[in-house]
C-alpha cells in the first residue's frame, strides 16, 4: 500500500514539476538548447579589485562604450553597495534602458534573498505535510539571515541571467552581445565566481547519498511488497528530491563550463598603482586561476598625469615648490607599482587611465574613461586558462608614463 501511494504522488506531482521544468528550473533544457546554438551565446565581463580603485566606474564607461559601438549589453551590479544607481539613477532587480543598446540592473541581496527561500518553500511544501511542514517553514524563517543565505541567493540570480539572460529592452535587438558585472570587493568576487566548483561537489555528494537511501528504501519496499526489479529500478529516477538535486547540478555545470570558458567569460581586474591595491591584484589574480576561471586583462586607475598643474590642487601660490615635490613623491611610486602589475601581467591587454581632477559622479562625466576603454579588449583564448597560456603582447598606455620610461 505504501509503494502505490507514493506512485500516486509522484503521478499527481508530475504535472507540478512538467509545469516547473518550463521555467527557470530546467536549465539542463536551456544548456542543449544553448550548445546547439539556437540562443546566442553572450560574453560576459566580470570587473573585479579592491574596493575604491573605481570598478564600478570602469564598468559603466566600458559598458557605455560597447553600447555606443551599437553592440546590446547588459550591465548588472552585484555589489550591496548599489554604486551603479548613484550613476544611472534609480535601478532594481529588473533591466532598465540607459541608451538604446544598453540595460543596466542591480541585484538587492535581500530581494533576491527572499525569492531564493520562496523558491525553495515551494519544491519543499509538496514533500512534506503537517507537523513536519510547519516545522520546516520555520527552518527556512530562520535561514533567511543564516549566514551563506544572501550569498547563496545572488549566485542563484548569477546563475540565471548568465544561463537565461532576459531578452534586451530594444525592440530591434533579440539578444546581449554583452554581459558585464560589477562585482563586490576581490573577497566576495573570489567567493562567488568560486561557487559553481565548490557547490558541485557538494551537490554530487548529496545526490550518491539520496540515490542510496532511495535505493535502500526500494529494497525494503520490494521484501514488504514483492515489487518487480523493473519497479524497483524505476523508482529512484521518479524521486522528486533526487530530481531537484539533479537540477542543481545541471544549473551549476553548465555555469562552470560557462566561467572555465576563455572563450567567453573573463575577469578584468581593477587596481591603482598603490602598494596595497597591487598586492591584491596580484593575489587575486592567482586565486582566480586556481579556479580555473580567466583573467582576460588589467586596468590600473587613477594614475596621476605628468603635469603636476593637471591634478585637482596640486599646485598653487600658497603651496609652492612643497606641493610640487609632494605630487612628484606620489607619482614615481605610482610609476614603480603600475610597472611591477605590467611586469606580473605581461601576457594580458593592460590599460593605465589617468586621475580625473574629479571623479565620475553620473554618466556625463564618463566620457573621458568611455574614449580611453572604447579600443579595450580583454584577452580571449579558446581553451581553458588552467592551460598554459602563449604570449600577447600587452596594451598598456604610455601617455601616462614620464618622459625617460617612455
């Protein structure tokens, strides 16, 4: 009796999961469709750094660059901080039109938090039934400030806008050509770009031990009931938690391939030629490789002009030849640090922007870093960067360097 109830429950849930599988949830659907080449497939730009070198400013100008090329791109920022909208303007969790070509969206951690849990509410309350039911509703209350919860629900957004991506907002325009993230600080960007590894092997133990207890559990049912082998057999695939965990699997090896793809996806590093910036430029840099994730190019910030008079301040009647030494300290050990990155980053397109005497503050003062990042490509390669990579001659700028290095 036991056996055919759960056979009745699993027929009453398959229009449930049928209707599910047409969603957001069948991304094993969505993958074939995208390797058979039927969605175009867009290359998505991750800018990663320090937090305050102007990633998100970088961002927007390149953004706003590829846009003005006539190429439609989205933007989307996954930092809390929300520094995209002081920019654009208001944004939310929905693309809205900047220029024709481009679609600009912030992800808020507590939004997409909330939709995570309310996800997960729903694959549960079929499994489960009275006491047991309010019991875990109130598990899942208290996950929602759980530490990992935020993380886990912005990967799962990151998940579907790079497998999914919305349509763009222009009529003419079918698909992105471009997806770029602002990311957080280098920490949460290695942690999140790191999840799909760490979560599949995670899931792919949780599934052995599913798929164990459900064979288990046929075997007792098939010496309390005399089921047929071929009954027995059937009845793992029709686990509707072994299925949910199979789809996570699907969603999160499509992402890693997606991410391991040099082809496609890269990082662009963000720094200042400043000591500390460096340095965890530089670590960053390893610390994404190890993850088998491309570094596709390098952008040193705010390097200060030759000129001493071009800096906001540097000079005037009260400060005198004081000040001018000063700038003049400033810039020769920023000279030194941009070229120990150039050095450590010689096989990547490198590009050195010069100090505003203002920093951007909308998208009107974007214009001088949307010139200087309009000829910027990152570096693409068609196999995996955990492979040895050939030489490429860098990109850097020499505007910015003094007269005896150029």
């Amino acid at each position: 009796m036991l056996l055919n109830w759960l056979r009745r429950r699993r027929r009453q849930d398959g229009t449930r999961r049928t209707h599910a599988a047409e969603g957001r949830s069948d991304l094993g659907r969505v993958r074939d469709t995208q390797e058979e080449g039927a969605i175009p497939r867009p290359e998505i730009w991750f800018f990663g750094g320090k937090g305050g070198v102007g990633k998100t400013s970088c961002a927007a100008a390149q953004a706003l660059a590829l846009a003005e090329k006539g190429e439609p791109t989205l933007l989307v920022s996954t930092d809390p901080a929300h520094n995209l909208g002081d920019l654009f303007g208001d944004l939310g969790g929905r693309p809205r039109a900047i220029t024709a070509c481009l679609d600009v969206m912030e992800l808020d951690p507590e939004q997409e938090c909330e939709r995570y849990l309310e996800e997960v509410r729903q694959r549960i309350a079929p499994l489960v039934s009275g006491e047991r039911s309010a019991t875990v509703m109130r598990q899942l209350a208290l996950a929602r400030h759980a530490p990992g919860t935020s993380e886990a629900a912005l990967f799962d957004a990151l998940v579907e806008i790079i497998l999914t991506p919305p349509a763009p907002l222009a009529p003419d325009s079918s698909s992105y050509r471009h997806i770029l993230f602002d990311t957080a600080p280098s920490g949460h960007t290695i942690r999140l770009l790191s999840l799909p590894e760490v979560l599949g092997g995670w899931l792919e133990g949780m599934l052995g031990q599913r798929r164990r207890a459900v064979a288990e559990r046929s075997l007792w049912l098939d010496s309390q009931q005399t089921a047929t082998a071929s009954e027995t057999g059937s009845s793992a695939p029709e686990d509707p938690i072994s299925e949910a965990l199979e789809q996570r699997r699907t969603r999160y090896k499509a992402l890693r391939r997606c991410l391991t793809d040099a082809s496609r996806a890269r990082v662009i590093l963000v720094s200042t030629p400043e000591k500390l910036p460096c340095l965890e430029t530089l670590r960053t840099r390893e610390a994404l490789e190890s993850h088998g994730l491309c570094v596709g190019g390098l952008i040193i910030n705010q390097c200060l002009p030759d000129a001493p008079s071009e800096v906001s301040g540097a000079s005037s009647p009260s400060s005198g030849e004081a000040q001018a030494d000063w700038i003049t300290s400033w810039r020769e050990q920023q000279y030194q640090w941009a070229a120990r990155l150039e050095d450590a980053f010689a096989d990547r397109p490198c590009l050195r922007l010069s100090r505003q005497s203002r920093l951007p503050e909308d998208r009107e003062s974007l214009g001088p870093l949307i010139t200087a990042l309009s000829s910027f490509r990152p570096w693409r390669h068609a196999s995996s960067c955990r492979q040895a990579r050939p030489p490429h001659p860098t990109a850097c700028t020499s505007a910015h360097r003094p007269q005896h290095q150029r």
